[in-house]
C-alpha cells in the first residue's frame, strides 16, 4: 500500500508532470521529422531507380547504335578509328 501511495505522490509531483510533458514533446517532435526523413529517402530511392533505369536503356541503346556502326566498318577503318 505505501508502495502505491509513493507512486501516487510521484505524479503528483509538479516538476515530475512538466518533465513528463518535456520528453512527451521531445519524442513527438522526433517521430515527426524521423518520418519526413523516411518520406525523403523514399522520394529519392524512387527517383534514383528511375534515373538508374533511364541510364541503363541509354546505355543499351549506344551499345546498339555501336554495334551497328562497327558493322558498317571494315576491320581496317575500324582499327583506325579506334586508334584515334
């Protein structure tokens, strides 16, 4: 029984509430911009897969017009081209 009555007596503490209410903010305040930062990184991963997939098709599509101007090369203008 004493135990509850000290317990009771620690909430009725002032100082205790206003404490309480602090770090109730502080962690409000924290869960608030943790999940704009989550909001923000996934916004970016989006726009790099994006990028990363635009890049890729430009690549394959240089590797093709490549493949197509080689072929219309003979190995001797080839060799000097690649020369240079």
């Amino acid at each position: 029984m004493r135990f509850a009555q000290k317990l009771k007596g620690l909430f009725d503490d002032r100082k205790l509430k206003m404490a309480f209410a602090a770090v109730k903010t502080d962690m409000d305040v924290l869960e608030e911009k943790n999940g704009a930062l989550k909001s923000s990184v996934n916004e970016w991963v989006i726009f790099l897969d994006q990028e990363n997939r635009d890049l890729k098709m430009r690549v394959r599509e240089l590797e093709k017009k490549l493949d197509v101007i080689e072929d219309s090369f003979d190995e001797k203008e080839l060799t000097m081209l690649r020369s240079i």
